[in-house]
C-alpha cells in the first residue's frame, strides 16, 4: 500500500529556547513536537509531523514569530527561529530517528559515529561506531560530550596513562579511551543490562577492556590499584557523597573528570572536590550541564572536610 506523505514543520532555535519553542510549535499546530539537539551546530531543532501542510504558512511563520518575539520580552533568546516547511517520504519520517544520531568527530583524534554512517575517519584519527541502545552514553549527551574532550586531551603526551570509567553506561569513555591508547582501561556500572552492553561495544570495536559491575556506594575504601585518569558522568549528590571513594582511585598527580552535574549544582561539587585536595584545572558548560577536571597532586586524603 503507498502511503501518504507528511509534513515536517521545524523550527530550528537555541538549546535554552527548544522546550519554550516545542511548546509553541506543538500548540500551533495541534500535534506533538519533537526535538533533537545537534552537537556540531550547538543548534536544536524542533519539528511536528503531520498528513496535511498546514493551512496557511504565511499565517504560521507570522504567529510563530509573534510567539518567537513574546520569548524574548520573557528574557529567552530563541535565536532566528528559522521555519522550514517539507513533504518528507513516510519512509523517510520512520528513518529520521537516525538523523539524531550523526557522527561526532572529538578533538582530531576520534571519531564517534553510528553502524549506518559511512563516514571516513581523517588520517590518525580513532573510531568508536555505538548505535543508540538502552544504555547511556552516545556522543551526543552534553555530559559525554564534555567527557570525551578530556578524554582525548592528554592523547600522544608521553607514555600512555591508565583509565576508570565509573559508571560506564553503554561503555563510550572507555571504549574510546583504549583505542587512543590508554592501558590499562577499566570500566564499572551497578547495572547489569549496562555492563552487559558497554561488552559488546567493546567486542564490536574490537577492544580488550575490564568491565564489571560494582556499585561505587560499596566499593572498598582502599582501592587495590588506582588510575591516571578517571571519569564520573554521575549525579552531583552521588559525587558529593561518594567523593573519598571517587578520588581515592585516582593516582598522585592525576585528573578527575567530573560531569552529570546541573551548572546550577556546579559550586557545590567544586567545593566538596577542592575541599579533599583537588584543583579545578578547567570547567565547560554545555546546554544546562557545567563538568569539571580536577587535578590532585598529592595523594588523595582519605579525610576530605564535610561541605
Ligand atoms: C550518565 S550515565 C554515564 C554513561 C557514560 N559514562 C557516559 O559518559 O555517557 C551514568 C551511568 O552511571 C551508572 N550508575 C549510576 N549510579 C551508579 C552507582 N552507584 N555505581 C555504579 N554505576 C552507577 C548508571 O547505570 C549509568 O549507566
């Protein structure tokens, strides 16, 4: 049976604006907005499907800018809000989930892409091909995103450095940091469904890595051995809370990458992290999510003061 076209109305608006903007294409149109941010642009766009164009598109562009223009006197900067409006093949719209998912190339030295990309990496550059599945972690969640960046920083300075991934979701920190070379690598998450996918990545990108589940509220107090480089892409409480066992993975003079946490959260976190003996050595704000990367220079101390 030959189906019908549809209709994609979107409007392309700024990360801060696309809840504001999805409410008002939505309620303009009568139909449920959807919304996916692009990682290259730092755009989002906001797009309703429906069987028919709407009625009168000139009358649509004028109250979408009204709407537009009543965000801004509210103090939300929506950008241009440029509209399109396109007859998209039904085959297409059942597709276009996977235009969320575009490679995301990290630094020059990877390359993060989906199974259905056919995008070359540049020379030198590592891949790490992760489809969506159940577990965390893409690419394209600003935390990972944040995470990656530090994770591709300290690449071809020296001799390699050894990795921990707590919390490991789908395995994209640490599937990335071994094939740029950082040994040993290991990873935990309390999720079994977690782990259990972050092995196959590791397997289908070919790398050899330590995965386990571990719960870091139950890990031992004394670590048996510690690491270079260590992410949490966690929660802040959980990090506050958890923060003598986070650091005291961590080897003398190594950075700790701190991300999940909410920018309005962020001074806190800080707080707790340079209270144990860590130095903020660079902070990113992404969307509404701030990271961090602590350096400890002295061996952690096991009594961090309570904030
Ligand atoms: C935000 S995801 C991060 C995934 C991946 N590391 C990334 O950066 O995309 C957080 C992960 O931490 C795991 N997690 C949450 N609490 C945990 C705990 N107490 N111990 C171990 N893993 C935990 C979750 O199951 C989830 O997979």
């Amino acid at each position: 049976m030959k189906r019908q076209p549809l209709w994609r109305i979107s409007v392309v608006t700024t990360p801060e604006a696309e809840d504001a903007v999805a409410e008002l294409l939505g309620r303009l149109l009568g139909e449920g907005a959807s919304s996916y941010y692009d990682v290259e642009n730092q755009s989002s766009q906001v797009s309703v499907y429906r069987p028919q164009a709407p009625p009168s598109s000139a009358r649509l562009r004028q109250a979408l800018k009204t709407g537009l223009q009543r965000l801004r006197d509210c103090g939300l900067e929506p950008g241009w809000g440029t509209v399109t409006l396109r007859r998209v093949r039904h085959e297409d719209w059942a597709e276009s989930w996977k235009r969320h998912f575009k490679p995301i190339e990290v630094g020059r030295s990877l390359l993060i892409k989906p199974s259905w990309s056919r995008r070359r990496p540049k020379p030198r550059q590592q891949v790490v091909v992760l489809d969506p599945g159940l577990s965390f972690g893409t690419g394209q969640h600003p935390t990972t995103a944040s995470c990656l960046k530090e994770v591709t920083r300290h690449v071809g300075k020296g001799a390699s450095r050894s990795f921990l991934d707590i919390g490991t979701g789908s395995g994209i920190l640490a599937i990335a940091a071994a094939k740029l070379n950082y040994q040993p690598v290991r990873a935990f998450d309390f999720d079994p469904d977690a782990v259990r996918i972050a092995r196959e990545n590791a397997k289908n990108n070919g790398v050899n890595l330590r995965l386990t589940r571990a719960d870091v509220t139950r890990l031992p107090r004394r670590p048996a051995r510690r690491y270079d480089l260590v992410c949490a892409n966690l929660i802040s409480p959980l990090l506050v809370a958890e923060r003598k066992r986070i650091i005291s993975l961590l080897n003398q003079g190594g950075t700790l990458v701190l991300a999940g946490i909410l920018k309005t959260e962020f001074s806190a976190v800080q707080a707790a992290f340079e209270a144990a003996g860590g130095v903020l050595q660079r902070t990113e704000s992404r969307q509404e999510w701030q990271s961090g990367a602590f350096h400890f220079a002295k061996k952690a101390p096991l009594t961090a003061k309570k904030v």
